[in-house]
C-alpha cells in the first residue's frame, strides 16, 4: 500500500490547521485594540477591599464583562488596593486585577491579566470628569512618545455590597496596562527598585517626558526614585521613561490636588519644569516634537468630550495652550524650561 499520499494528505491537513490556528489567533479581539469603553459589572465591599487587601494580598472577585456580540461573560478575577495618596483619602481606591493565564486563554484579557484600574475618587457628582480628564492625560502622550501604557477606558456598573440597599452606581473609569507587559511589547525590562541616575536615561525620550509632565501641570513625579514613573531598559544602551498617574495636575485638577511643599510652585495650576538639563539641542528637538504636534495635542480633548463637561474641556484647552504660549517664544521657552532645568545636585538653573 502506498503511504505517500495519505502522508501528504496529513501534512496539508496540519498545515492548514496551523493556519487556522494564526488565523483565529489574529481575529481575537485583544483589550487595547478597541476605543470603545469596555462595560464591566462589579460588586463587593468597599470596606473589605481596603480593610483586606494590600501589595501582596489579593481578594477573589468574579467580574462581569460585555463581549463584543453584546453578551455578559463572568470571569474570575483578583483584586487588592494600590497607591498611597487616592487609597487615604478617596472613597474609590485605585486598584490592581488580575486573572490567572488559563482563565485569561481565550478571552479579552490574554495577553493583559493583570491591569490597574482607575476609578473615580469620590462618590459626589461630577467625579467621573476627573477620571476623563486623567485618561486624556494618557492619550495625549501618545501623541508625543512611544513609550506610554495602554489605556482603555471601562463603564462600571458597581454595586458596595456595604450599602443597605445595595443599588448599582454607574462609574467611569479605565484600565492600565501592566508594566511587564509594557515591557514585554518593547523587549525590555522594568528597573524597579533601583535608583537611576538622571544622567542614564535616553536624553531624548526623557526630555520628551519631562516635557510633557510640564504641560500637564505635572510635579508629582521622579524618575530618580521612581515615583509615578516606571524605568524601562530596552537595551544596554537605552533606558526610558514611563509615566502614568497623572490625577495630581495641572490639567486635572482635583479637588485633593496638591504640589510638593519643597518646590516653588503652590498650586498644581501654576508650571515647573523638573526635568534634568540636558543638551540645547535635545531641548529644541523636543520643543519642534510638541509644537508640530500641537493640534493632535487639542484634539484629544475634543475626541474624549463625552467624557467631561464643556466647561471642563474649556478649562483644558486654555490650559494647555498656555504651554505652548511658553513654547512658541523664545524668551518664555529659554527661561522657564531651558534655564529652569535641574542641574545633577537637584538644584534648579544652569
């Protein structure tokens, strides 16, 4: 009997099983291909949440997802706090979620099982702008820099199992990639817990970084100790920045928002540049990356104003255009960013 052409059959079969395979692989939606907000169904207890739960303790919670045909599917979660300030003072902490990988294969969340999510700080009304304003915050250094989080946002329908009546509250929020998978996307590698010297980092991604961090209004941040920032090394030669966290600004501007006592700035209103000095020439690239950017800057706030009162997309876009008031002469720009800089003690000016 002659096998040839059974075993020539099988391999068409395998291969074309492989394809399928690719295939099926390539059509399934992932969580950060979609900017449309994903819905969520969440309830448990607030005071359980924060009472239980820390940097290595995670509480099991089941969460229901909408899928893209409209269907709810309940997925098995963990959940535990995060952070220091919002976690003190907001009624919503912000949060870590994660899946295991087999209850992750499958579904929206391979490939992202562990995420943070950004919730609104309060229950009054009017809360779930400052969550819209943070996520724009995202979306406009996308605009500028390779190196961000994906974002997306959530429409939580959640119930405080602590509540009597236990009614569903409607919140928005968002969801945070994971910094080992920001990692893995670029084939680096997340520094934590170590110290880096300004003088290390990429000069242009971090002048591009601390550039932005001014037009946000941003000083609640140090790549030296790595708050609110995340240090990635992409290759032997190259270690960047990457920043999230962006509720305590200028563009923000929560009523909790507060500027370190040791700067001299009093309001979260007003700018500093924090970044490191570096080069002229690294300066006027990043000043050409922004102000050629400018108008997708803008735009992001008129993309994302569903989410946000007008007078709030106002405020914002005033803000914002008086950075590149600073850009755009040469005397603001050489004094408030370029002569501003910190010199490698920390001290400000050249």
């Amino acid at each position: 009997m002659n096998l040839k052409p059974f075993r020539l059959l099988f391999w068409i079969v395998a291969v074309f099983s492989i394809q399928s395979g690719f295939a099926q692989e390539e059509k399934r939606e992932r969580l950060f291909d979609s900017e449309e907000p994903l819905a969520m169904k969440m309830s448990f207890s607030i005071k359980d949440l924060k009472a239980n739960t820390n940097d290595s303790v995670f509480m099991t919670q089941e969460i229901e997802v909408m899928g893209v045909g409209g269907d709810w599917e309940t997925l098995p979660f963990e959940m535990r706090t995060r952070g220091n300030f919002r976690l003190d003072r907001c009624f919503y902490p912000p949060m870590r979620i994660r899946m295991s990988k087999d209850d992750a294969k499958g579904t929206l969340f391979q490939g992202n099982r562990k995420l943070k999510l950004v919730l609104p700080c309060a229950k009054t009304k009017g809360s779930d702008s400052y969550v819209g304003k943070e996520f724009i915050a995202y979306k406009m250094y996308d605009e500028v820099s390779e190196y961000t989080f994906q974002t997306r946002l959530v429409k939580v329908t959640f119930v405080n199992t602590d509540d009597k009546k236990a009614e569903p509250t409607e919140l928005l929020g968002f969801l945070i990639e994971d910094d080992e998978d920001a990692a893995e996307r670029f084939e680096g590698e997340v520094m934590d817990g170590k110290k880096i010297a300004p003088q290390i980092m990429a000069d242009t991604a971090t002048v591009i970084h601390d550039f932005f961090q001014m037009m946000i209004g941003n000083t609640d941040w140090s790549g030296l100790y790595q708050h609110n920032q995340k240090v990635m090394k992409l290759d032997a030669q190259t270690v960047v920045p990457f920043a999230y966290d962006f509720d305590m600004t200028g563009l923000v501007n929560p009523p909790y928002a507060q500027v370190n006592s040791n700067i001299s700035i009093t309001k979260v209103t007003e700018r500093l540049y924090r970044g490191f000095c570096r080069d002229q020439s690294v300066f006027d690239y990043a000043r050409g990356i922004f102000l050629e950017k400018e108008s997708d800057i803008m735009g992001v706030i008129d993309t994302y104003s569903a989410y946000y009162t007008e007078a709030d997309a106002k405020a914002m876009r005033s803000f914002v255009s008086e950075f590149f008031t600073i850009l755009k002469s040469d005397k603001m720009y050489q004094d408030k960013i370029v002569q501003s800089c910190r010199k490698p003690d920390g001290t400000y000016g050249f």
